[in-house]
C-alpha cells in the first residue's frame, strides 16, 4: 500500500500543491435535491463543495430531472449517467424480496452494492481520459454511503496518479443483543451474514488505493481495514442547510404541557412505542404531549398502545406530512424523544437540534455521537424496560424544570453552526482535499 506522503508528494508534482482551488471530480450516484436520506446527503455535500473547490458532478440518470429543476446545467455542472439496465433489475429484485414490506433494508443495501461497480464502469468509460489527462486534481467518492460498495475506480484513479477520496461512510451498526426481537421484525435476516462484504473483490485494492476514508461514524472507522488507519478521518455524514433551517425563534412562555415529538418511520428499531410509554406517565398528568410525525407499519400498534395507557388525548400520530408543515410542527416543540437502538446517521437529531428542539436519544451509534451533555440528554443500551426507566427518569426531572431546556437548546443550535452547516462541513472538506494534496502536513481532525 502507498504511504500518505506519496500521494502528497505526487500531486505536487502534478501542479495541485498551490493555494488554487481544487478541480473535484465528485461521484454521487445517489444525489438529488427532491428526495432524503442517501440522496439528499449526496446533493447537499456535492453543492456545499461548490463554495471551495471547481465541482463536477456525477450522478446517475434518476437524479437528472430534479438537478435540472434545481438549475445546474448539463455538461458544466453534472453528469447524469445511465446504469438502469443493472440498477432497475436490482431494484426489482429487491422489492419482490421485500415483498412491499417497507423492511429488510441490509438486503436492499446488498443487492445495490453489487449493481454499482457498473455505474463506476460506465462513469470511467466517460471520464478515464479526462483523469488520466490531468483535468482534475483530484476524484472523491460521495455515495454509496455503505462500506460495503467497492469502487473499481479507486485503483484506476490511483494509477493515473490522482488522489482518490472515499466517503463518508457509513453503516453495519451491530444489532443489540437485548433487541433480536425487532431484528426480527424488521427482517433483517441477512443481516446475520453482512461480515461477509469483507471478502468482496476489490475491497482490499480499494483501501489500498485510496487516499483518504472518511468514516461517518466511530464504529465504522472501527471497521475499516488496519493498514487505512493513517488515512481514516472522522466525517459524520449528516449536515444542516442553514436556509431550510434558521436559527429558531422564541418557543414562547414555559408554561402548560411540554411539547414534544418523535420523528421517523414507525418501525421497531426506531422505538416510537418506548416513547409512548416513556412518557405517558406525565402525560396522563397533562404536563407532556406527544406528536409521532412519521408512518409506517407500527401505526395500528402505536394507537392501540396509546389506548391502553390512557393516553390517547395526549398522542398524535400524524402519518407523513410535507416538510414544510413538519418543521413548522417540530418547531414548536422544546423536546424530541427518539430512542432508535440502530440508527447510523441520525440526521433527525441534527435538524432537531437546528431548531432549537432538545433530543433524548439512545447513548448508540450515530445519535450517541452527535449529542453530548450540553446539546442534549443520553440514555445507555440496554434491555427494552430499561431504555424505557430511563428515558422516563429524564422526563421526570425536565417536567421539574422545563425552563433548563432553553439552555440546551442554545447550545444545540450553537453546535450546528459550528459543526453541521454544509458550509461548514464544505470547510472541513477543504482542509481534506488540501491534506491529501500536499497543502498542509497535518491530517484533519474533526472529533
């Protein structure tokens, strides 16, 4: 494997070690504007990437109608790519296993895994010459976001001298024990053999030619292959577009019921009946209310829990709204309760905490990594009963003092603005890109 240091050597050999901006290459295949989750970090970053390096993005053709409507121009801008001959069978593939369940996500993860490699070919078949000609300084891949995808680009790429920058990635987060049930539930059977990716071709000579890998959270880096450590940064994928989420106003006089929410798809991982339950002690007593803003197949079972608890005046399951009348909604809130146990990224917390909302979250994976002490409240991993003892022991002491929220949410917001705007994060990126091109010595460190 190469040593950092020839990669820094070499791009300053190439011309790219100036105080100029960097010519960026930035493979997306998931990235567009109209969409969430995968594609909407994809098209964030890529766009955010635009205010401190010359950007030309490539995505897949599915993402091409909404980019237009976005207003970036063909050929300058982006590249949409058309792999749907091996992108729509895997697809379908994939939906009949799921059998329309909405579940079984590590299948899906799989079966496109194995589908990219031919996005990649076809994005060197357009592409190869213009690196191998020294158009750009460098080739970052943004999505996939999974570990599991290999770039046969990455070799390519290295060969012809170009640094080659890999991630965020992120994903893998183990099952707890004390949750085999949801396991279960969700379907997630081959979840049991996802170690399985480490033998995949190419993923070694992936790693090796490779310049930078950077890991969304800590348990993934704690995946990545030993002889990438010198070259592993910490980069939490998730970010905050400051125009869809200003600072927040006022949340009013604390007085009367705390308003509080959950956010997310209602399926047994994401814990939206333990936030039933947490709660419905106080608000039986009126000094709580809860609105569910997400839907899925739990919904029948969350209402027939809020029955049973006596608490059905106090919860509102709203099924999906526009994301306008949700952030209107979660705006208002002072407190968000979402005790997913496997949640990767946690891109809830952070638009929560962007507007001014306190997250609860369980103290696991990328949650657990974003709040700390003063943005917001942790409980441990444990068994179900004690998730649920415990988020309720917060609750108690917040309905005691509802006035110390204001300051969490303060240093919430705070931490966004410092951390997870894109046009922070595009910062950071820059300070990457200038790492690997020999600019700065130091590697970045964000943690």
């Amino acid at each position: 494997m190469r040593p950092i240091s020839e990669w820094r050597s070499e791009a300053r050999a190439r011309g790219s070690g100036g105080a100029s901006r960097p010519r960026v290459l930035v493979i997306a295949e998931a990235a567009n504007p109209e969409w969430v989750s995968v594609p909407l970090v994809g098209w964030s970053l890529a766009q955010a990437l635009r205010e401190v390096a010359d950007v030309h993005l490539v995505t897949q053709i599915r993402n091409r109608a909404a980019i237009l409507r976005a207003g970036l121009i063909e050929g300058r801008d982006f590249t949409a790519v058309d792999s749907e001959a091996v992108a729509r069978r895997a697809h379908r593939v994939a939906e009949t296993l799921r059998m329309g369940s909405g579940r079984g996500w590590t299948m899906v993860t799989a079966l496109q895994s194995l589908a990219y490699p031919w996005f990649e070919r076809l994005v060197w078949k357009q592409f190869g010459n213009a690196i191998e000609n020294g158009e750009y300084d460098l080739v970052h891949r943004v999505t996939p976001l999974t570990p599991t995808a290999v770039s046969p680009m990455a070799r390519r790429v290295a060969r012809a001298g170009v640094p080659f920058v890999l991630g965020p990635l992120n994903g893998g987060v183990p099952w707890p024990a004390e949750f085999r049930d949801a396991r279960k539930r969700e379907r997630e059977w081959l979840s049991y053999l996802r170690s399985a990716y480490r033998a995949m071709p190419g993923r070694r000579a992936m790693y090796n030619a490779t310049a930078a890998v950077l890991a969304g959270s800590r348990h993934t880096a704690s995946e990545l292959p030993k002889h990438v450590s010198d070259r592993v940064i910490w980069f939490p994928e998730n970010g905050i577009n400051p125009e869809r989420f200003p600072p927040p106003g006022p949340k009013g006089i604390a007085t009367g019921p705390i308003p509080t929410i959950f956010i997310g798809r209602l399926v047994p991982y994401k814990g939206p009946d333990m936030a039933i339950e947490a709660a419905a002690p106080f608000i039986r007593d009126g000094r709580i209310t809860l609105d569910i803003l997400g839907d899925g197949p739990m919904r029948e079972d969350l209402q027939a829990i809020a029955e049973r608890e006596g608490v059905g005046d106090g919860v509102r399951i709203h099924g999906m709204v526009p994301h306008e009348e949700l952030h209107r909604m979660a705006a208002r809130a002072r407190l968000m309760i979402f005790p997913s146990i496997r949640e990767f990224g946690g891109g809830v917390v952070l638009e929560a905490m962007a507007m001014g909302v306190v997250p609860l979250v369980v103290d696991y994976a990328g949650p657990g990594e974003l709040v700390d002490a003063q943005t917001g409240f942790k409980v441990p991993m444990g068994r179900r009963s004690e998730i649920v003892k415990n988020i309720r022991t917060h609750l108690s002491a917040v309905v005691a003092d509802p006035s110390a929220l204001d300051e969490i949410a303060r240093a919430g917001r705070a931490r966004i603005e410092e951390r997870y705007t894109w046009p922070e994060k595009a910062r950071h990126m820059r300070e990457v890109y200038d790492w690997v091109l020999g600019r700065r010595d130091d590697r970045p460190s964000f943690e």
